[in-house]
C-alpha cells in the first residue's frame, strides 16, 4: 500500500479516509432508524466510504 514510503500514494490516502469515515459513521448508520437515511448526510457519506474501500 505504500503507507511507509516518503511519499503516500493518493489511494492509500483515500483507503485511510474511507476506514475513517466508515468507523465514525457505523454508529449513526446503525442507531438511527432506517426511514431517517434520506434525510441525514451521513448515509450518503457512509456509503461513500464503502464505494471507496472496494474501489481502491
């Protein structure tokens, strides 16, 4: 992944914020009731984070 090197390669930059997000969000995701998805941001967020964890 390069995460040792001088210079971090950009997706292991993105691999390391799509963890981030994904753990800081699973909580919000997983405590507020389904209908409320479309409502709040972090459900397009969470899913972001998983679109760039499989993409990278």
């Amino acid at each position: 992944m390069g995460c040792l090197q001088e210079e971090i390669p950009k997706d292991t930059l993105r691999f390391i914020a799509a963890v981030n997000d994904m753990l800081a969000l699973s909580e919000s995701v997983l405590f507020f009731p389904r209908w409320t998805r479309h409502i709040f941001p972090f459900w397009k967020q969470f899913v972001k984070a998983w679109d760039d964890l499989y993409d990278v």
